[in-house]
C-alpha cells in the first residue's frame, strides 16, 4: 500500500539534480518501509529559449544571465565535482557542457513512465550529459538511449517527430508554478512537505520518517 508520493520536479541537465537523485537513494535504502513509497518525477525545463542551431556552453550561460565570473563559475564547478564524486558521480565534463533545451527529453519521459521505465530514463539522461558529455537534445542521441533501456525505438522517433506528450510536459511546469517551485530539484511529498535545493540523504530521511509518522 502506497503511504508516502513523492513528487519530483527536475531537469536532466540540473547538476544538484542528479546529486538529489543519489541522494534519494540513499535516503530510501535507509528508509524502513520504501516499498510503501512512490516516486514520481515531473518535468521542468531549465532552458526553455536554448537553441540546438547555436549552443551555448553553460558556464558562458551562466555568466550572460546571472553575471557571474569566470572565477565564480569555476569555484562552484570545483565544489560540484568534489561533492558528486562523495555520491559516486563524475562531473569531471562540467566545464565542458553546453546549454539544453530538454523539451523533447521530457517528452519521451513521458512514454518512458507509461512502460514503467522512467526511472531508467531519468539515469540514462543525467548520466550522458553529465558523465558523457552528450548533446541531449539531438533526436539520434536521444533514439539511441531510448533503445539502450528498453524502449521502442520506433515509437521514440514517432514521438519527436510529432509533438506528442507536449501538453503532459507544460501541464508538469504549470504544477510547478501552482505549488510555486522556484529552483530544482523540488520535492514534494504527499503534497504536505515541500524539500526545495540542495540536501542531504539524512535530511530527506527524516522528512520521509515524519512525513510517514503524519500521513
């Protein structure tokens, strides 16, 4: 019996995200009663305006929309990389990765949940444009990790040749904007608790425990 939802909204090029992700994991191998726990994730897009013509690499980004230096830039990049490593995750590519619109990625997430193969997606992503460095946006990328977890490479290319599953995607943003998620990853359980950034296993334990102890 379902007990806790936890709903997360997230991007697959979100760097805390992917840390949220570990972190989640293990916080549930910790957690005594997980099989009583759903877990949903939710589409955001972080760069909705990113162009596959023009890409933009995302510390140059980062500097042109927040006004960030190259040296903030890198400081923060040095303390991802040492805190994704503690998690198992290699951001050793951080500096290297560009911009994504991850509109169509979401899409396919869609499909994906329907054959009970989110969660392998959601890895699958974050893992090739993290730890590979691949260009997510690009329908053959996109085609060939689809058919690397499983799923109907057919009816992948159907879907990103049409625009299937885009209200399902902008329906999850507009949730977002109603429960007013402003920064990824956001967590929210049985729509009571609300995690938003960045934490630790420990800590989303315990709002799991009290979350649970309250339902």
């Amino acid at each position: 019996m379902i007990e806790l939802k936890i709903e997360i909204w997230s991007d697959y090029i979100c760097p805390y995200c992917y840390k949220a992700k570990r972190v989640l994991e293990e916080a549930l191998a910790m957690f005594g009663s997980k099989e009583e726990v759903e877990i949903i994730y939710r589409s955001y897009i972080l760069s909705p305006d990113a162009s596959k013509e023009t890409h933009q690499l995302v510390n140059e980004m980062l500097k042109d929309k927040y006004g960030l230096s190259t040296d903030e830039i890198l400081e923060e990049n040095r303390s991802l990389i040492e805190k994704a490593k503690r998690l198992g995750l290699d951001y050793s590519k951080i500096n290297e990765l560009y911009d994504i619109n991850t509109f169509d990625a979401h899409r396919i997430a869609i499909y994906a949940k329907s054959m009970n193969l989110d969660f392998q997606w959601t890895e699958s992503l974050m893992n090739a444009h993290f730890v590979k460095g691949l260009m997510i946006d690009d329908h053959d990328v996109l085609l060939s990790l689809a058919k690397q977890i499983g799923l109907d490479d057919m009816r992948v290319h159907s879907i990103l040749l049409n625009n299937e599953f885009a209200n399902e995607v902008k329906y999850d943003m507009e949730e977002a904007n109603t429960i007013g998620v402003e920064t990824v990853p956001f967590f929210a359980i049985n729509r009571t608790y609300a995690i938003s950034g960045v934490i630790t296993s420990q800590e989303l334990l315990e709002a799991l425990k009290t979350a649970f102890e309250q339902k």
